[in-house]
C-alpha cells in the first residue's frame, strides 16, 4: 500500500487562523482581521452554517432573488461575527478611536462595510490555502530521481 502521509502538511489544522488586510480602508494602518477558516476546519462554524443553509433551503428551491442574496449575507455576517473572526488590529470608529473586538462589534463593523468588502473577507476565509503552513516536499527529491548538484 502506498504511503501518502506527506499531504497531511496540508491539511488546515483546527484553530488555524490568517490574518486578511484591508488595506483599501487605511494604506498607512489598515485594519488587519484575524480570521478562523470558513470550512470544515472550523467545526462551530460548519455546524451553523448547515444549520442556516437548512433554514434557507425552501427559498433557494425557488429562484434567487436580491432580497435572498441580502438574506444570505446577512446571516454571513452574523455567523462570521460569531465563528469566524477571532481579532482585529488598526479597526477604529469614525473619530479614529481604536474599537475594542467584541462580536458585537465585528458584526456592526461587517454591517457598516460596503458589501465587496465583507464578500472578500467571506472568499478568504473560505479558501483553504489561506490557513496551509505547509508546503509538499520536492517529490523527485524524495524518489531519488533528482540530479542535486
């Protein structure tokens, strides 16, 4: 039986986090949001994003609408608030005084962000290479078919 353990390096480990840069808010401070998988690597996560995904089944039978697109993210931003960002640094309010991370506030920051904004936060959280340390080892190396030299 072949032995395939060198891929488990890119498994995404539970309680893995990235960090994601807004740097169109701030160049010189932006806010950097500290960011737990959207994915089965984050199991509280999943288990209330299948929950809602059950509670908007009958909606998506029928067609999509705006108002279910607005619908969805709403519940995004809240199950993002809740399982997803874990911190945050350079967030301030509109007098530029630091916000202290709380879940309400993530979700009053996710609201007040234009709609791009919290969908690119949501397509990173999603992508697993966000949250891989590790990187396959040079195959032909490990096959002895590499000319080193």
């Amino acid at each position: 039986m072949p032995n395939f353990e060198y891929l488990e390096r890119l498994e995404v480990k539970e309680g893995a986090t990235a960090d994601y840069v807004l740097d169109d808010i701030n160049p010189e401070a932006p806010p950097v949001l500290t960011l737990l998988p959207a994915g089965p690597a984050n199991k509280t996560y999943n288990r209330a994003a299948m929950r809602r995904n059950r509670q908007f089944d009958a909606l998506l039978a029928g067609k999509m609408t705006p108002k279910l697109i607005e619908e969805l993210r709403e519940a995004d931003v809240v199950l993002f608030a809740k399982h997803v960002i874990r911190g945050w640094k350079n967030v301030v309010d509109n007098d530029g005084k630091p916000v202290k991370f709380s879940v309400e506030n993530a979700e009053a920051f996710f609201h007040a962000l234009p709609t791009r904004f919290f969908d690119s936060i949501r397509a990173f959280a999603q992508n697993a290479d966000n949250y891989v340390d590790g990187t396959l080892p040079d195959l032909a190396v490990m096959s002895g078919n590499s000319k080193v030299g």
